[in-house]
C-alpha cells in the first residue's frame, strides 16, 4: 500500500496578535484601552526602539523598530514597558504546546508564529481554526490570526489580512483578486532593496510583477531568485514545513547550593523536580512511560536508574513512584550534588508512541 498524498496541501500559518504588548496586557489589565509600547527598557528617554505597540498605540502610527523617543514625542501618553523576553517566551512555549492538539506536523518560525500542516486533517477549515483558536485562548488569554492556504507562502499572507483575531483561507482562485492588488514587499523574500529596485521599474505590486515576462525577471535576478519571484507572483510555493523537533524527553535537574546528605532533603527535592516534568509533560499534550532518575555525588561520580511503566501516563503520582522507586535503588552514601528527573518514551496518555513531539530545548529565542 503506498502512502495517499493529499492532491492539495492545507497550510496554516498562525501569527499572535500585537504579542509582546497582549503578553503583558494579560498580566496587568489595568493597561488594557491604553496605548501601550514595549521596547528596549522601557525608558522612552533613552536610546532603543520600539519592539511592538498594542492597537491603541498604533492609532497614533507607532511600530515595531521605530525608536522610542520618536513614539513618545507623538503619543507621551502611552504606557512605556521594558521587554520581559522570559516572560514572552513562557507564553510562546505555552501557545504552541496547545497546537499539538491539533497534529505534530508543526514549523515553529518565530517567538509568535508557526506553520501547521493540517492537509491530512477531516475537518473544516474553519472548525480547525475555531479549536486553535479557544485553545490558546484557553491556555494563555490572548487571540491570534490565522491563514489558511495551499502553501506557505500564500498561508503567511493570509494570516496579516484580518488582524486582529482573524481567519483568512485564501483559495487559489483568489489570487488574481486578493494576492495581486499587495504591494510586493508583502512577499516573503522580497525585501526593502527588491521593493526599491521594483519600484523603480514602474512594478509596486504584485500582479504587476505577475506581468512581467519570466526572462526579465531571470535577467535581473539571477536563475534562482528570479524563478522564484515569477512562481510567488502566481501564488505558486512547494517549500515543506521544516520541523525541528523529533521525539525525546523531558527533564529536570538541580545542583544543589550545598551538596546534600539528608534523605529528606533529595526526596523532597526529586518530588518538586518531577512535579515541574509532569507539568511540562502535561502542556505539551505528552504522557511518558519511562522515568530516570540522575545522581550526582560530591566527587562527581554519577549513577542513573530507570524505570518503565506498563502504560502511557501524566499521573504525578505514578510518575513520582517511579521516580521514588528508581531513588530506592541508589546508595546515597555520599554527599549528593546534582539531582536530576527525566521522562522519555512520549506519547499519548493510554495511546500510541509520537512520531514527532516537541522539544522545549529548540526553543532559543
Ligand atoms: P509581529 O508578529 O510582527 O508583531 P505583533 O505580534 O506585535 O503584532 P501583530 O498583531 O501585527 O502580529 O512580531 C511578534 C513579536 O516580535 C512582537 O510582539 C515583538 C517582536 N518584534 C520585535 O521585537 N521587533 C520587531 O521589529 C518586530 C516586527 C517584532
Ligand atoms: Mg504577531
């Protein structure tokens, strides 16, 4: 039997909205209605620009990489707030955990963005972005917009048409009358130089770069480039979802401040530290059936012990017994400097193993 490939792909690209601004809107509401600008450390006296405004703020024509002291000089009003990156990351990692629900076939592009391959799915365009949508809604407070098209490219452009808290599905015989009116630059890969150069043969948007004849575009572009921007003017893009993440575990350790003798203390500790596995476990959909346990001693020497488990579980309990259990069949001897839990083995709680799952440690930002 050979594997059904869907005739027509269907990608969605999924982009939060205002993000950094939404983030901190949602830990303090007092700022909701105000204009609100994150950038460099909050200070609009000082150097820096302006990482994202909320919608208020855009009212006033703020934007990303404008500088601060600019946004303040027109709208002194505003709220200004450092950017907390740690805390944005937080709400990211928790966003994009809840898209495993909806399949693994995931490209994470960004702090705030990725692309889902959803080609494979039954259900309706719109039913998948109403589960997406309350999800993360659910998990984090804060809306998104959502493109849906054949492929990537068109999926991108998609998701920007109907910010805030959109769903745009942009079917190829929209093309001519959606994608052409853009301006170029809204193409992924033409930037400000290509814009300039494009405007200054008289071609501002992108059904007229669709006019212009393949062996000019080659000519000025170069083979690849220029093949490239004559199949995008036509909506055309075959690039697959890069995903970074394959199957593996989930781990927590602790050096210790001062390495430790008392039992109490290590069980303590190894019961704190598998809670926190299980949590991260549970919000990335995970269940696991093997628990390790890692020791580390004052002179170094390190001992692991591992135990696998008949069925596939997120139960804090079942997973600290194991956990318990592996501790039992370590000597602690010796003074204890690192301590270390892991669960490997991923998949469903009661189903099957995952093929791809996410990895919390390709996340860099
Ligand atoms: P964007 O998705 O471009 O912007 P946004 O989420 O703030 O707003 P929109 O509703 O239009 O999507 O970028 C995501 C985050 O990345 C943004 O909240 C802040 C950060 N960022 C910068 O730090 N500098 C920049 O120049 C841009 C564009 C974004
Ligand atoms: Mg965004």
């Amino acid at each position: 039997m050979t594997a059904s490939i869907p005739a027509k792909r269907r990608i969605l690209h999924l982009d939060m909205d205002a993000f950094f601004a939404a983030v901190e809107e949602q830990r303090n509401p007092a700022l909701r209605g105000k204009p609100v600008v994150i950038g460099g450390r909050g200070d609009p006296t000082k150097r820096g620009v302006v990482s994202t405004a909320n919608y208020e703020a855009r009212k006033y024509g703020i934007h990303s990489a404008m500088p601060l002291i600019t946004a303040y000089k027109i709208c002194p009003q505003a709220v200004f707030l450092p950017v907390d990156y740690e805390a944005y990351v937080r709400v990211s990692r928790q966003f994009k955990s809840t898209l495993l629900f909806i399949t693994p076939i995931i490209e994470d592009i960004g702090i705030d963005e990725v692309y889902l391959d959803v080609s494979e799915l039954e259900e309706t365009s719109e039913n998948i972005v109403e589960r997406i949508k309350s999800g993360i809604k659910e998990k984090t407070g804060l809306t998104c917009s959502v493109g849906i098209a054949t492929n990537k490219l068109l999926a991108k452009i998609a998701s920007d048409m109907q910010k805030p808290d959109g769903m745009t599905i942009l079917n190829e015989e929209d093309i001519e009358s959606r994608l052409w009116p853009l301006p170029t630059r809204k193409l992924y890969g033409i930037g400000p130089k290509t814009e300039a150069y494009l405007k200054k043969i008289g071609v501002e948007t992108i059904g007229q770069l669709a006019a212009l004849k393949l062996e000019n575009l080659l000519e000025h572009f170069g083979n690849s480039y220029g093949h490239y921007l004559y199949d995008s003017a036509r909506g055309i893009n075959d690039s697959p979802l890069v995903m970074h993440w394959e199957a593996k575990s989930i781990s927590r350790e602790t050096t210790f401040q001062k390495d430790v003798k008392d039992w109490q203390f290590i069980a303590k500790t190894l019961a704190a530290l598998t809670r926190e596995v299980v949590t991260d476990l549970r919000d990335g959909g995970h269940a696991a059936r093997t628990v390790t346990i890692k020791i580390r001693f004052s002179d170094f020497q390190t001992l692991t012990r591992a135990k696998t488990i008949d069925e596939y579980t997120d139960s804090e309990e079942e997973l600290r017994r194991a956990a318990f259990a592996c501790l039992k069949r370590i000597d602690l001897n010796k003074r204890v400097r690192l301590i270390g839990v892991r669960a490997s083995s991923l998949g469903r709680r009661g189903g099957e193993k995952q093929q791809i799952v996410f990895s919390k440690k390709r996340l860099t930002y």
